[in-house]
C-alpha cells in the first residue's frame, strides 16, 4: 500500500506534510512552522504521529517543533550537520543514511545551496525539499554558494518523473512568473502558469507538484540548457555561472 500525503497550510505562506503508513499506523510529519494546524490534523484523522523530519533550521520551518514533540512525544530526526541550531535531535542523519516509516524507506540527501546544512527525505514517489527545490523555482542563497545549490538541484534531478515535491511555501506562482519573463514562449509554462492561477483563485495548494513538471518548468532545473543561456545572454558560461545568473535575477525580480 502506498503512503498518504496530506498537505497542510502554515503560517503565511508555508507548507507541512503529513505522511501516513495506513497499514503499520505510523505517521510523520515534514517541517512544523506551527503546531496548531498539525495537532488538529491528526486529531481530526485519528493519527499517531511517530516521527518529526526536519529539512532545515529556519525558525519558518521549526518553531512549532517543541510543542508537538511534547504533544506526541514523536521522534526528532534532522541533519547531524546542524543538529547545533536544531531543535534537539533523537536522530542525527547525513547523506547515506535512511530512515523508515512503516515498511516504507526513506534517503537522506543532503542539498546545501539555501542554508549550508539543508537535507531532503526521499521516499519512493515523494521527495521532501523544503526550500531548495520548490515549486516552479528554488530557495535563495542565505548561506551557501550557487555552485552548492545547482549541485544540489542535479542531485534531485535525478529523480522520476511522478515523484512529487513537496516543498516549502506557496511560492509557485511568483517562480513562474520570473520564469516567464525569460522563457515566454515555453508552452509547458504556460500551461502551468493558467492551472496554477486557477489553483489560487480557488484557494488550493500549488503543491506538491510533479517532477516531470519542474523539469519542463523550473528555469532552475533548465540553465544548462542553450535557449536559457541565450536567453540571459551568457552562451558560453558554464551550468552553474548561468544559474547563478538566474538566482541573482530572481533577487531583484
């Protein structure tokens, strides 16, 4: 059986998940900007939450830690990296290592480009990036270099076309329209960019959203690509000179 996502609004503009092994009972839950909406969700649905998974330290993504490990009494895992300005961690991972949910397995990637200690957990059709990989774009630069970010995006380029990211914030529509700016004539953009404007009319979470989607969407993911070098004027950069490029121009966007 599969797992069960759900995807829980925060904050402003913040996502947590909720993923649920229906046939061990087991649940976790991804980043906890604040603790009411994940304590009422798993009221609501008669979940036992197991496991805490920290993608990184930003207050945004773990301010409500304290109050639902105390609620719960679930199991803190985060990066060994930062387990310094982590809340207290029972489990300390790092590239290589994984995790389980039930009978599901997840691997720790560790993706340093928005903070130097990032990590993602990827499990088999979902891939959780926080605010490296996201929805239509990626995270800003606070700590790490362009070099360690784009590196970090070719590793969760890897993945297959269904997995879903599940990212940080609601933060698709913007990332499409700096997408769009320089790569309008991309039909698979445009696409998007009216089903995601529908979405938010509506209400409705942008995200996950499907790998497949990112690489014919995400500018990010593409500046290797010869349209999107010319399109920055910078032909015969590298990969990562171009990307840099992009990130620097989605600041002032």
């Amino acid at each position: 059986m599969a797992l069960e996502l759900v995807t829980l609004p925060c904050l402003t503009d913040n996502y947590t998940y909720l993923l649920h092994d229906d046939e061990t009972g087991q649940t976790a839950v991804v980043d906890v900007p604040e603790a009411a909406p994940v304590l009422a969700e798993l009221s609501r649905r008669g979940w036992t939450l197991t496991d805490i998974l920290l993608t990184h330290h930003h207050d945004d993504h773990i301010q409500g830690v304290a109050e639902v490990k105390a609620q719960t009494g679930a199991v803190v895992i985060g990066a060994a990296a930062d387990a310094h300005r982590l809340p207290p961690l029972d489990l300390a991972v790092s590239e290589g290592m994984s995790i389980t949910l039930g009978r599901h397995h997840a691997r720790i990637i560790e993706v340093p480009g928005h903070t130097v200690g990032h990590i993602a957990f990827v499990f088999d059709g979902f891939a959780f990036t926080g605010d490296s990989l996201m929805s239509g774009g990626c995270g800003r630069l606070f700590e790490g270099t362009a070099g360690q970010m784009w590196a970090s995006l070719q590793k969760l380029a890897t993945l297959p076309d269904e997995t879903l990211i599940c990212s940080g914030h609601e933060y698709t529509a913007a990332n499409l329209r700096f997408a769009a700016s320089l790569d309008g004539e991309n039909a698979a953009l445009q696409g998007r960019i009216e089903k995601v404007t529908k979405a938010r009319e509506k209400g409705l979470p942008t995200v996950p959203s499907k790998m497949s989607g990112e690489r014919a969407t995400n500018i990010f993911l593409r500046a290797g690509e010869a349209a999107i070098k010319a399109a920055v004027g910078l032909a015969q950069a590298s990969d990562a000179e171009v990307f840099a490029d992009l990130r620097e121009r989605k600041n002032r966007f």
